[in-house]
C-alpha cells in the first residue's frame, strides 16, 4: 500500500483543482493572510485556542468559499499528502451545508448554537469517515471517538463531543456496506477512483455488496 | 418612531427571536436515537432530534432501510441495505 507521505504531489493538487472547481473554492494559505492573522490573536487573547501558533497551523478554516490552509500543497509535511485531501473534502461538505442552509443562517449556527455547530462538524467529519474507510477498507472501533474527541477545541460540551462519536457510529455501517451520504465524500471518491485507484483498499475493491 | 427606533427594534425582535428558535423544549433525551419512516435520528443535547441520515436518499447500489445494528462497540440505528 503506498504511505499517506508518499502519495504524489500532482494527485493532490489535481484533487485540490477538481475539487475547487466542484465547489467554486479557492484555498489560500492561512499564514499571512490578514483575516486569519487577526483571528488567530483574538481567539489565542480569549483563549479559545491555546496560541496564535496553535490557530494557524494546526487548524484549516473555511470562510465563506475561501479555506485557509496551513500547508503548502502538494507538499509533505506536517500534513501529510493523504490529509491534505481528507480535509479538503471536509471543508468542500461546508461549503455544500452553506449552499444547502443559506451562508448567512449556515454561520448563525455554528456561532451561536454548541449543538448545532456539533451537527455540522458531525456531518463534515462523516466525509473523514468516508475517505477513511475507501483508503484502509475498515472502520476501527475507536475511529468515532478519536474523531469526536477533537471537538473538544471547539468549545462544545461533552454531551455534545458524545453526539458527535454516536453520529459517526451510526453512519459506519451504511459506509461499510458501500453507501454514500455526504455529498463532498461522493464527489472526491468519485474523483479518486478515476485519477488514483492505486490508493484504495483492495478490501473495498473486491468487497462484494450485497446487490452485487 | 424615528429610524434609530426603529433599527432598535428590529435588532431587539432579532434577539429575541433567536433565544426563541435557540433555547427549544426538550423532546428527546441526548443521545437517544430512532427509525423515523427511512430516516436515522439521534438527539442532541439541546433534546431536539437531528437527521443522521435519510436512507431514502442513498443512492449507492440496492435499497436501504433504517435499522439497529452494533458499531464501534455501540448499539446504533443506521441505514443497512434492505434484506432481499
């Protein structure tokens, strides 16, 4: 199986250019771009993030149709090939919520309402889910709480950090048996089973679904 | 009513509005999930019911149904493929 760190520039820049296409996204990068510089020190002054350092490279932030990325892409790095595609079609399922509620009603929500923004990041990591599971075959039993667990840097409850690991759980067994939920997910597997079949599981090449 | 009052206003009918629609009655208890006709819901911790997922809108392959099942060690209510 080819290494997430080995995965060629070219693949990723190719599925960074459909996707942007797909989704009128254009990714910028977050150091030096004003709006994140100035966000990053009024979240670190608040301490909703731990630094200004933590905001800005440990993080991938959509505004609008624009995300902020804190890698050169293409390039290995702390972000690996392999998640600079995932997260990329995570943001792409924001963009596709805003389009799907309404910009303004999309960012009301995720402000003002834990739950909410909880629903939101459930649904855009299920897209992680579905990549996941088309890359390693497999839903590991502990994949719904680690990924729930990084909600914890978003200023939500534990209640609603247990939302989020029972959402994933429940969209597992739909992934697992070959179906589709998320629209991001369905248009960068697409993508990828044409231009890079090579980073597929074979289990779920091979899989025989049940109408097959 | 002078246009400063009136923009007062409107901003006072938007928050009130919104601790409306933001703070509904409880109707589920967190966490709690449910087959509701072919959609998956679970509740979240304001106890409202949220879409997991509508098992009428897959378009992957054969017919899904809602249903129980075990994943990641947990009892879940999830879309599975319908049994011939």
């Amino acid at each position: 199986m080819i290494a997430d760190s080995d995965i060629s520039p070219a693949t990723v820049r190719g599925f960074h250019a459909f996707m942007c296409d797909e989704y009128d996204a254009t990714v910028k990068p977050k150091r030096g771009a004003l709006a994140m510089e100035a966000a990053a020190t009024v979240l670190a002054t608040v301490q909703i993030q731990r630094s200004r350092d933590a905001f800005l490279d440990d993080y991938v932030t959509t505004i609008g149709r624009t995300v902020y990325v804190p890698f050169d892409v293409g390039v290995d790095g702390r972000w690996s090939c392999w998640e600079q595609i995932e997260i990329l079609a995570h943001e792409c399922e924001h963009i596709h919520q805003q389009d799907t509620t309404g910009a303004l009603a999309h960012g009301f929500d995720y402000l003002m309402s834990r739950a909410r923004r909880s629903h939101i990041e459930a649904e855009a990591y299920a897209v992680n889910l579905e990549l996941h599971h088309w890359r390693r075959g497999t839903v590991e039993d502990w994949y719904p709480r680690v990924r729930a667990e990084s909600m914890h840097g978003y200023g939500v409850s534990d209640a609603d950090v247990a939302y989020v690991r029972r959402f994933l759980a429940s969209r597992a067994p739909t992934i697992f048996a070959g179906g589709f939920l998320s629209h991001a997910g369905r248009s960068a597997i697409a993508w990828l089973d044409r231009h890079a079949p090579e980073l597929r599981s074979p289990s779920v090449r091979d899989r025989r679904l049940p109408w097959a | 009513m002078t246009r400063g009052d009136l923009v007062v206003s409107l901003a006072v009918a938007f928050v009130l509005g919104w601790l409306c629609t933001g703070c509904p009655a409880p109707v589920c208890q967190t966490l709690a999930s449910r087959c509701s006709g072919s959609r998956v819901e679970l509740c979240d911790s304001r106890g409202q019911w949220t879409l997991v997922a509508d098992c009428d809108a897959l378009t992957s392959g054969g017919e899904w149904e809602c249903g129980e099942t075990v994943s990641a060690g947990e009892t879940v209510i999830a879309c599975l493929p319908e049994h011939p």
